[in-house]
C-alpha cells in the first residue's frame, strides 16, 4: 500500500508555466510592430518598450519575409548590425539577437525587406521582442 501511494505522487503532473514565477520565465516584451507591404523597402519599428535588454527577437506574421540589413538604435545612439539575413516563412520567428555589452535601451530598428514569392497574401506584420 505505501508503494502504491508513492508511485501515485511521482506521476503527479507538475505546474504549468503560468504557475511559475514571473522571474523564472523571463518573459519577452514586446517593443513595437510594423505592418509591411508586399514590395520590398525599408521600414523601422520605433522600440515602445520600456527598461533595458539583452536580447532581442524579430517575429512575422501573414506572410513570407526576407529582412536584411538590420540595424539596432540604442538610447545613447550607438547602433547594432546582426550578420546575416532573416527569412521567415509562414508565421516564424528569428533566432534570438544577444546585443552587443550590457542591458541597452533600444530607440528603434530599422530594416530592409522583401517579400519571398511563396510568400502568401496581403501584408506582413513584422513584431519586434526584447528580452532583459
């Protein structure tokens, strides 16, 4: 009977992340968005997030996207430029941007785009993430 009892709390279920503390999830803010169009050309997300970050995450929406040239602004205006270019096909994410010394507050982020040819209808709507 009692190794009945312990097997029944070893395969309890454990809590969700919602039953986590804010602290442990290092949640991601989200700084601002940009709804694009479907020719290629240069757009910016003014950052409305607030404090400072470490890491940064670009994410797409409705359509197929190619964004290059990407360059970060921070508060004291020095600026960022991860290698590489983004490509997100359906609704994707990139991978995560570590910035460059400490936490930074970021301004904004410019970037050039296009739209990739299996790339869907309408506009894409580009999300900008940090993460302190």
């Amino acid at each position: 009977m009692l190794r009945a009892a312990f097997v029944a709390i070893v395969f309890l279920p454990l809590p969700s992340a919602a039953w986590r503390p804010a602290v442990a999830q290092q949640q991601w803010v989200h700084l601002g968005s940009r709804q694009v169009s479907s020719s290629g050309q240069r757009d910016i997300i003014r950052a409305a997030g607030d404090g400072r970050f470490k890491r940064i995450r670009l994410v797409v929406e409705s359509r197929d996207l190619e964004l290059f040239d990407v360059r970060i602004t921070f508060a004291d205006g020095t600026t960022f430029s991860p290698s590489g270019r983004f490509t997100f096909t359906g609704n994707s994410r990139s991978r995560v941007i570590a910035l460059p010394g400490a936490a930074r507050v970021v301004r904004w982020i410019n970037f050039f785009y296009r739209s990739l040819p299996s790339g869907g209808q309408g506009k894409a709507i580009v999300h900008a993430y940090g993460r302190r």
